[in-house]
C-alpha cells in the first residue's frame, strides 16, 4: 500500500477532489491536507510521517511545506503539479488533469 498525501492552499477543492478520484485505486491510501491555518484540515507532522508520496498543487505549497517539514520531507518524492486555484471541487477539468498528472506521477497506467 502506498500512501499518498495531497496538498492545496485551503483543502477545499483541489487536494478533496483528488483524494475523490484516488480513494478507490488498489493499492493506494490516501488524504488530503491544506497549507493555510484556515484550511478545511491543516497538514500536519503526522500527515507527512504517513505519507510515501507528498503531492502539492503549486510551488507555493511545497515551498510551505519545505519551511515547516523540511526534515520530515528527507528522501519522500515531493511533487508539484502546477494546478491553478481556478477549479471548484469535482470540477470536470480538473478531474481529468488530475487522474493524468497523478498516474505520471506514481507511474501507474
């Protein structure tokens, strides 16, 4: 089982849809987080500990993660997908975004 932690600003849209579309693939658990104090669920210390595979939507993100769990993020693939804030959740597009950007990400077909 791979764990897999999903990262956005707020936890509100992008990070929850791709917990969605990801929740039912074999051999993958997975959570989501937001980097804001006002996020729906903050990432915390025991999010980064779980995760095998830390996957942010911005630079922004993995530049906050960095400050806060640099030591935590030694030798954990940290991936940035580059998805603007521009998606509600279970937005078609970014559906579709995200079930190619994830599969490249943890190499699945």
């Amino acid at each position: 089982m791979t764990n897999v932690l999903f990262i956005c600003s707020r936890n509100q849209w992008r990070s929850p849809t791709a917990e969605t579309v990801w929740r039912k693939q074999p051999g993958l658990s997975v959570r989501s987080a937001g980097t804001s104090p006002k996020a729906r669920r903050t990432v915390n210390a025991s999010d980064i500990q779980w995760a095998d595979v830390v996957i942010v939507m911005e630079h922004k993100h993995k530049s906050r993660l960095m400050a806060d769990f640099n030591r935590l993020l030694t030798h954990k693939p940290l991936h940035v997908l580059d998805i603007p804030d521009e998606y509600r959740y279970m937005d078609a597009e970014l559906i579709e975004i995200l079930e190619q950007s994830v599969a490249a990400c943890l190499a699945l077909d």
